[in-house]
C-alpha cells in the first residue's frame, strides 16, 4: 500500500490540511486528541491530495480541464452548466491509478479489521482549501452515504474527484479568487453511523442569529443528517448555556420542536439513500431527549476549547453528529470552525434615524414611542376576527391593543392607534418588537386607507408623525463603544426572550426590569390555573384546546418549562450581571383572555386598581397558579444555576401583604437568601413610600414603577384617554414621592432603583434622578444610550459642583 496515499485518522493532525483537506484534517484532530478525553468519534481513513494530483496527470486529464475551464463566465449559467458536465465527464472517463486503487484496498481491508466487520461507508469530498475561515468551501463537493463494498468504494472515490468540478463548486472557486486547478481533493472514509435508524444533526457552539457566544445550539432530526445540513427539514432546536453547564448544571434555556416532515434512510438496489415521510407520532415529539442534548453540548464545549486553543483565539465551531440507531451511542462525525459570526466585528452600535428633507403636513400624529421610522402599507384592523389580514411589513392600524394581537404585532412595520398613551399595551409591546409605534392619535382608523403607503415617524421628539407616501430617511450607527461609564448603574427593560442575546450587547449593568407577560402570552398562552386544574374546567371548549396544545405533556410542566426558559435566556444573556424578574402583572381583564381565563378572573369596572399583583399571590383564586410561577423560577435558579436571577413583587399594597407573599414563596422553592435569592418589590404605591422603612424590613430593594406611582398619586386611570394628557411623571408631587423613596431606602441601606417609562422618554427627568442619589435607571433599549450620554453629563456636572462647594 503506497503510504502516500492514505492516512489514518489517528496518523491526521489539523496542521495536515494541505494533503487531507479541511474535514479530514478536522477529523483527524478529532480523532487523535478528543476521542481520549471522551468525545464519540468514529474511525476511518482519508485518501490524500496526492491522489488527485496522480490523477489529474493521467491520459493527460490536466490538460483537458484546462482547455474545458478556460476563459469561462461563471455567471454565464448555460456555459457553466455546459463546461461542469464536461470536466466531470472528463475525470470519470480518467480511470483511477492502479497503485491508488491497490492502496484504497489495503486501507478498507484494515478498517474493516479495526473495527471488525463489515461496514457501510460514508464517503466524503475533502477540498483543500475547505473550510478556511476566509473561504469556506464546505458543502461544494459531493459525500456519499451507504456505500458498501470495495468496488462500490472505488466508484464513490471516483465521483468525489469529479465532484470537485460541480456548477456550484466551478462558481464558488471563481468568486472566491481561486484558481481552478489550485484547489486538490481528498476523500475521506469512514463507518456509517446508522442514524437512519435514529438522529442526527448539527451544533453550532454560538446563537446563530445574534452571534451571542455564552450558548450552544444543537438542531436534529430523524435519519441521515444530509437533510439537516442541507435545510431540507426544519429540525428540532435547543440552546443550552455554556457558562452554568460548565458548573455541572442542566441549563437548557430554550428548547422547539421541529415539523421534521421527511427524513432520510437507506435504499436498496441501485441507490443508496431514499427520502420518506416522518411518521406523525415522531414529528411531534423531540428527537432526542435531554440528557443526550446536554451530553452534545459538553462535547461541543470541548471541541471548541480544544480548536480555540489551536487558533490562539476564542473559536466558535459548526460540528454536526450522528446517533446510532443500533447501539444508542452518539458521535461526532464532523467539525469545522463557524465563519459567519466568528469573522464579525465585535464593535457594538446604536441606530439613529433621520428623514432627509422636510415633510409635509402629517396626516395623523400621537405620542411617539421608540425612536424609529418605518414605511409600509397601511393595514387598519377594526375587528380581531381580520387580525390575520396584516401581511410582513406593514403598518399596523387600530383603535388600540391587547396581549391577543402580540403575536400579529410582530408582523408589522409599525403600529398606530386611536387610543392609549406611553404606557399603553401598544407602546409597551413595540418597544419589545424594536419598532415604531404611535398611539393616542384619535382618528387614525378613520383618516388612514387600507393600502395607501406611508411613512410613520417616531425620530421627530415626543410627538409621533404619519406621513403620506414613502419618505426617505437615513440611519445612523453610533459606536457604543463610546460610552461613558457611569456612577449610576445602568440596566435594561426586557420582556422578548427572543431579543435578549442582541440586547445584551447594549452597555449596561443586567436588567432592572425582566416582564414575564410577554413569555406567557406568546409562548404559554393559557391561564396558569386553566392548567393547574386542568382538565377539571367549566369550559368544555378550552379543555379540548388546551389538550390539544399540551399534547400529552402534564399540564403544569407545560407551564413550568416554557416559562423557565423564557427567563433563562434572559439571566443567560446578561449573566453573571443581575436580572430582575417581575412575578406576572397581568390585570384580570388580561388575564381573562387567556385560554381557559373566562372561568378564574372576577369582572372589575377598573383593574388597573383591582384583583392584581402580590394580592393575587396568596389569595386561593390564584395561589395555585403562582406556584407555578415560583416553581419555574426555581428551576432557572436551581437547575440551569442562573442565580443572577433575582424576583421582584409587583403591586405590594401593605407590608404584612409582603411578609404572605415572601412565605408562600419560601413555601414554593424561592427561599429569601438561600443561594443568594434577593426579593425586591415594586415602589408603585404612595403607601410604598410613606411606609418604606417598613417595607424594606420585607424586602431587599426597592423599584420604583412611576407609571403606577403616578397614576395613584394624581388618581388617575392611565389607560383613560379622557385624563391622559394629566399623566406626568414630572409632577411635582410625583417627584417629591420618587425623592422621599430614595432616601428611606438610603436610610436603610437597601438598594433602590426606577424601571418607570420616565428615565426613556424625559432625559431631563434622569438627570434629575441622578441628582436624587438613585442606583440603578432602567432603560428601554432603544434609549438607553442616548440617555445614559445625558447621565453621564448629569453626573459630569454634579462632580463639578461639588468640588467647587
């Protein structure tokens, strides 16, 4: 057997890219130093580049691709087409060298020996330029799965050097700057792990969509994983956090199943593999189960310690494994560094926008929320029955909102409405969505067409503009870099787990404000106690759809998982800085459109003042659903070990209400200072403030809510548009309370922070919280580096004046 031809894995390193290829060197590496430290990697051989060069010299065969490949437009596709059939023709009509042939017999003849028996084989293309992190040839030539038998071999051999010349593989060469007869193959051999008879997938050691480095993401499904890798299913997914996992937790923060329509399996006679349908009982469930997940995940870890190592760098990695459906054992069977996100830069930026010219008169205007502008086609909605009808991108018309639009609200390109103010659901719910939202416009539904294009503009202040047609607008991005850090802690208000890993990336000091709303009416939708006595409900309607929602799942973990993980992928994104979870705050009529909610909230003329809060916490209309709310905390905290998490009670209204609820939460799994828990409360009640020496014997902090506190200070409604335009945070008494709270919690050396609408939209109002000696500021999003520029000059100022006293 010519040696020159064939290496072992075990003989293979990463630095033997140049004869073997990108995979094969990458199996090697695999092979030879993570196989000892337990990662599941199976055996195999590769046949180097020096056979293709042997190759390339027969009967002539350089000279003919030469001729074939020269002078050719890769974007002319028919020549393409025309010149790639050619030049694989060429090289399959080129028999393969006797000495390779003979080597290629050896080295299966000793495989089979290695491993004992026979095997199938997957026979896979290895460029020599694959993979680089500069140009990743993955993908552009051929594998080819459930070979059996040596002259089956030699032809699968045969078809992956002629694979080097497919259309994709000529025009991805001639877009990348390489010449076409620089690059080499080799071949790489191995056993077939038999996940048709089971799974496979791919890891990525980042989130894929964000490039947020702390998580592992491993996607699967049934059968062989060219579907997965190719995009033919859509796979089940999950994301697991590599910092906890590191300490022996379980912290899988989010989990989906996937639809997994087909899948591919063995195939008899004259081809190897075939497509068939997933059976349906397979498609709803997970793939694979959990400890096989986390089992992925730490050899993911590994493999990405073991290649960051090698680069002298952090290295994410694309690793894609198998499970063996005869044997149970998992295996990695592929490796590769990321490129996408690895090769971003890590420079961090805010968008400001801008329109380029003066605009006419406005057609409708209202307060503007967010600091955005968007165009689209104007959607009015005047009837929940049509919610349907808004298509991607546009705007998004009605009289107001509530939690059942959420999920088409994400649709939009921006939201307008008749009704509402700053804190209104339509306001909160755009912020969460990154986009522009106008409300309180009074006549919006009535004065905007169905269809007709329009430019909605939040960038022009505190007033929110619509304006016929389509306007230019220019967006700039700031370098976050550039801002100053200050005494005053700044944190964020988060509600969408799903923008958590992007938001993270914004300068801040955790989260003050983390809303579980959004997690339960978009990813649970079902009230807590629907499913805490399921199926013993009145409704018989809500019992069949809640059954067929749970899918055989118990009811209560139903709601446990899905909102534990919601949480988690917020502590995760911002781990180890602190994220202050609010416990739900949803009022009845809120919590009444719920699946299954008609039967369990009472009917209130104002439930901004009603059966809401702490209240509900230990009463027995609800207490069963918050112990599955404490439940999921504990959980995030125990099991996933994100004690970043801290809880805070929304709507204290008296301190012996405080102590009920810090029972019944010791009394479910939340035990105050036990693994470090700290308990904050809302300060939204003037009793907060006039008894906040009392309270904060309770609680460990305070968070001062200045929508609430404003609203029962100036006892008003704030969802009332007939007295919105009295709600103002900057009211005199409004600040006297804000200031009398922050010095009771000095006095008591407690910790006090605002998570309000004020700090985003007054910066004014900031500035003049820093004065008062306020710890933390939580901020939306998308004001909080504008507004911390204006903190930092508060604080900037202050410094100044005292010195000069």
């Amino acid at each position: 057997m010519n040696r020159s031809f064939i290496l072992n894995f075990s003989e293979i390193r990463i630095s033997d890219l140049p004869r073997v290829g990108g995979k094969n060197a990458s199996l090697g590496e695999l092979f030879a130093a993570l196989k000892p430290k337990g990662v599941g990697v199976v055996d195999g051989f590769a046949i180097t580049t020096d056979a293709y060069w042997l190759l390339l010299e027969a009967n002539g065969l350089r000279s003919k691709l030469e001729q074939i490949l020269s002078n050719l437009d890769p974007e002319d596709l028919e020549k393409l087409a025309v010149a790639g059939q050619a030049a694989r023709s060429s090289i399959l009509e080129t028999p393969l060298p006797e000495g390779l042939r003979l080597s290629v017999s050896g080295a299966y003849k000793e495989l089979v020996q290695r491993v004992g028996r026979e095997v199938e084989l997957a026979v896979r293309s290895s460029a020599s330029a694959e993979d680089l992190p500069e140009a990743s040839f993955a993908g552009a030539a051929e594998t080819f799965l459930n070979i059996r038998g040596e002259d089956a071999l030699l032809r699968a051999i045969h078809q992956c050097f002629a694979s080097l010349f497919t259309d994709r593989a000529i025009s991805y060469r001639a877009r990348q700057g390489f010449g076409q007869l620089k690059v080499a193959l080799s071949v790489g051999v191995m056993p077939m792990v038999r996940s048709d008879l089971a799974t496979s997938g791919v890891i990525f050691t980042l989130d894929t969509e964000s490039g947020f480095r702390d998580v592992v993401t491993v996607t699967g499904s049934y059968g062989l994983g060219e579907f997965v890798v190719q995009g033919v299913v859509t796979p089940d997914e999950w994301q697991v956090f590599k910092p906890t996992l590191r300490q022996n937790f379980e912290p899988i923060i989010s989990r989906h199943v996937g639809s997994k329509e087909v899948r591919l399996v063995y195939a008899h006679g004259t081809r190897s593999t075939q497509s068939e349908a997933t059976p349906p009982s397979e498609r709803e469930r997970y793939c694979l189960n959990d400890a096989e997940v986390l089992q992925l995940t730490r050899w993911a870890c590994l493999i990405e310690d073991h290649y960051s190592e090698l680069a002298g760098r952090p290295q994410p990695m694309d690793i894609e494994w198998a499970k063996d459906g005869s044997t149970g054992d998992l295996f990695i069977v592929q490796a590769r560094p990321e490129t996408v996100h690895s090769a971003k830069s890590a420079k961090r930026s805010v968008a400001v926008y801008q329109l380029r010219a003066k605009p006419p008169a406005p057609l409708v205007a209202g307060q503007a929320v967010g600091e955005k502008i968007a165009v689209g086609p104007v959607r009015v909605i005047t009837d929940i029955a049509k919610l349907q009808e808004v298509q991607a991108g546009d705007v998004l018309v009605a009289e107001n909102t509530d939690p059942d639009w959420e999920p088409v609200m994400r649709r939009a390109a921006a939201i307008v409405t008749n009704q509402g103010g700053r804190t209104a659901h339509a306001a909160i719910v755009s912020r969460e969505f990154g986009i522009p939202c106008i409300v309180g416009t009074g006549n919006a539904t009535s004065i905007l067409e169905n269809g007709r294009e329009v430019t909605v503009c939040c960038a022009e202040g505190s007033e929110g503009h619509v304006y016929a047609g389509r306007i230019p607008f220019d967006v700039k991005l700031i370098d976050a870099s550039v801002v100053p850090k200050t005494r005053t802690k700044i944190m964020l208000i988060i509600g969408d787990p799903g923008q958590a890993f992007h938001l993270a990336a914004i300068p801040n000091e955790g989260v003050g404000l983390a809303r579980i709303e959004f997690i339960v009416t978009n990813h649970i939708g079902i009230h807590p106690m629907a499913l805490a006595q399921f199926p013993n409900l009145k409704d018989s309607k809500a019992v069949i759809e809640i059954r067929r929602r749970i899918n055989c799942e118990d009811p209560k973990e139903y709601f446990i998982s899905r909102l534990s993980e919601g949480i988690a992928r917020i502590a995760a994104a911002f781990y180890p800085k602190p994220v202050i979870v609010r416990t739900s705050d949803f009022k009845t009529n809120e919590y009444a459109g719920l699946l299954g909610g008609a039967e369990f909230e009472p009917k209130e003329e104002n439930p901004m003042i009603g059966f809401r809060g702490a209240s509900r916490y230990y009463d027995p209309r609800y207490s069963p659903g918050f112990a599955l709310e404490c439940a999921a905390l504990a959980r995030v905290r125990d099991k996933m070990g994100l004690t970043n998490l801290k809880v805070m009670i929304p709507f204290c209204r008296t301190v012996d209400e405080g102590r009920k609820v810090v029972e019944i939460m010791a009394h479910n799994g939340l035990r105050q200072g036990q693994n470090g828990l700290e308990i904050y409360v809302m300060c939204e009640i003037p009793a907060n403030v006039v008894a906040a020496d009392e309270f904060l014997k309770v609680f460990d902090g305070y968070s001062i809510g200045s929508n609430d506190l404003t609203q029962l200070t100036l006892g008003l409604d704030r969802d009332s548009g007939t007295v919105a335009h009295i709600f103002d945070e900057n009211n005199l008494a409004v600040r006297r309370l804000i200031a009398e709270a922050i010095r009771a919690a000095h006095l008591a050396k407690k910790p006090i922070g605002i998570c309000g609408q004020a700090p985003s939209d007054l910066p004014d109002f900031a500035e003049w919280l820093v004065e008062q000696g306020i710890d933390s500021i939580s901020l939306n999003p998308d004001t909080a580096i504008k507004t911390t520029l204006h903190i930092a000059a508060a604080e900037a100022r202050s410094y100044v004046l005292d010195r000069s006293a």
